[in-house]
C-alpha cells in the first residue's frame, strides 16, 4: 500500500485486456519446502518471536516476557509466552485485538487472521486467497489456473513471511481440488473466481491467528470504507519490492458507474465497459491502493457487530493508486450461490 508513508500496493494485473496475466512472484517466505500441517512445537508455550508479533489479549493469555527466563532471543526478537484459551470459531472475528501499534500502513499481528498466502512449492510468493471456512479458500482463477498439477501450497496465519519463528505457527496445506468458475474468461477476466479444497481441516477453536471471514449477504455499499491486506508490491513497475509483512490499506466502494466512467479516461477508452457481474471497485484517491502481487487478496469491510466480511476479491487496474482511478476487485456477492454449490460438492 502506498500512502506518502510507503503503504503497501497490493494489486495484480494491471495490464491489458487481450493477454492472460502472466504470473508474479514476491519474496520468498521462511520455513520447510515441505508442507507443514501441524504447529512446530514450542517449549512451555515460550519461544522468541518477532518484535511486533506477541499480542496481549486477555482471552487468550498471552505476555512479552523481557527477564527472568534462559531464552537468548537475537536483535529484534522477544521472548512470548501464552497459550490459547476460549476461541471463537465465528467468521469474520479478530481473536488477536492487544498486538503492538506497527507503522502506518504495516497490519498488526492477527488482524486478517483469514488471510491465505498461496506459495510456491519453494515458498515463492504467488498470491493471495481468504479462508471461507475450515477447508476452503476462495481465490481469484488466475493465479491458480497455470498449475493444474496443483503444485503450490496454501499458508495460513503467517505475518512477517521470512521471519523464523512467530507466536503463533502458521499451518499449510496442500490444495487436493480446485474448483474453477466454469465461465471464467482469462481473456477478460470475466468469472476470474476460484476455490480450493484443502487437504485437511483448520484447527479454528485452537488457532488464535486463524479464522475465517464471513461472506456477504448484499451487495458492498458505495462510500464504505475497507480494507485490503497483502505481501504485495509497495509501488506500481520496475521500482516497486514485494513486501515480508503483511501490509493493509483502507479504500472506499466506488459505484460502478462512476468507475466505469473513470476508467474510460484511461487507456481502456471511452467505449469500455465494466462488467457489473463480474466486477466492484473500490479506491481511487492518490496514494492509497492495491497494486502488483496480490491477486486474489480479500476486500474487508467491518459490520456494526464487528464482523467483518470479504466483499471483493484483487483481480486488475489501470496502474496504481492514481487518484482518478479506481481497482477492480472481483465481486463476491454476485457468486455466492456458485460458491455454496462448491463448498458441498463430493
């Protein structure tokens, strides 16, 4: 996203109609080449951490320990205890809300505990996804429909993606079927929707940096203020790096005609028009957008109840973070009952 205080960009494909997006790949994220499915084991429930990554939540008891402990942690690192105790299991929840303020821009440890970083079998950075319950996790179709073999693997609860050791393991797993959106178009875009299966069931009730968002029950309002998070550029072509720690930025729903009018200024031309099935937008104010490397991150609004639910999913741009031009993300509401229909499929 980008911000005049190096937010992070976190978009993919901003390109032209006409071409399949080719892939894009970020850092290359720590840990086993081999798929880990259960938590790497912690003596007493201590371990040192990343500076930043130890939260202080009262449900679930959790204390930066400095003195009185063997523990030699390196530079940047502390010494955390805690062990998880009364989880929710409902979507769209924040089990981590005490973590240490981060530099603007920079997402607290557990704040998008549904974030999903889809990997390489080398633990290359290939996108992102969101966790829609405790076996699936709904992407956009182009960045997994060049691996048929389904050779990539799915992260989850992972924060600083080359850090050693945080409090909480992440967990991956492997995808065993994706269900692709029988319209999709790489052409165009069109249905750029996709959900893949997991080789096994997410722990929620005992994993405090995991859980899932809620999906929509209408349609995102326009003037709304969301969120997207991501491991994706910080500025749009050759200069910009993909980022190690999650990164998020706040956007606002733009209406689709007014986005369709705004892009039509741009090289799509005045005769472009904006699939209103397929697409949302949201953005458009300078500085502030998603941009290359995160295709399939999830568009988050938070509810009066304090839920928070994924609208939209990263698909394309015109650029990034130009403030006359909004993102395209694709729209999730307008696919629930596909995606339902392949939550219970065999």
């Amino acid at each position: 996203m980008y911000l005049k205080f190096n937010l992070l960009f976190i978009f993919i494909y901003c390109g032209v109609f006409g071409q399949t997006p080719p892939p894009t790949y970020g850092v290359v994220f720590s840990g086993s080449t081999t798929t880990t499915t259960t938590p790497r084991p912690t003596q007493s429930g201590c371990r040192c951490v990343a500076a930043g990554s130890c939260p202080a939540n009262p449900g679930i008891d959790v204390r930066i320990v400095n003195q009185g402990t063997s523990a030699s942690c390196t530079a940047g690192q502390v010494w955390c205890c805690g062990q998880p105790s009364g989880l929710t299991t409902s979507c769209g929840i924040r089990k981590i809300t005490n973590a240490p303020a981060q530099p603007t821009g920079t997402a607290r440890y557990g704040a998008y505990p549904w974030q999903v970083a889809i990997l390489l079998s080398d633990n290359t950075y290939l996108g992102s996804g969101v966790l829609i319950n405790d076996n699936h996790v709904l992407t956009v179709a182009h960045k997994v429909s060049p691996y048929p073999n389904l050779n990539f693997k799915l992260r989850l609860g992972d924060w600083d993606g080359q850090a050693t050791s945080e409090q909480y393991p992440y967990r991956e797993y492997n995808p065993v079927r994706v269900f692709i959106h029988p319209n999709y178009n790489s052409q165009n875009l069109f249905n750029d929707v996709a959900i893949i299966r997991l080789n096994g069931i997410v722990p929620l009730a005992t994993s405090p940096n995991i859980n899932t968002a809620c999906l929509p029950t209408a349609a995102p309002v326009a003037g709304s203020r969301c969120y997207v998070a991501g491991w994706g550029k910080n500025s749009f072509g050759s200069s910009g790096t993909y980022q190690r720690v999650l990164k998020e930025v706040d956007v606002p729903i733009i209406d689709q005609n007014t986005c369709e009018t705004r892009l039509r200024a741009t090289r799509l031309g005045q005769y472009f028009i904006l699939d209103r099935n397929s697409f949302m937008c949201a953005g458009g104010e300078t500085g502030k957008d998603s941009c290359t490397g995160d295709g399939g991150a999830p568009l988050v609004c938070s509810s009066n109840s304090g839920q928070w639910t994924a609208v939209g999913l990263v698909d394309w741009g015109i650029g990034c973070a130009d403030s006359t031009v909004p993102g395209v993300y694709v729209n999730i509401f307008n696919y629930l009952s596909w995606i339902n229909q392949q939550l219970t499929a065999a």
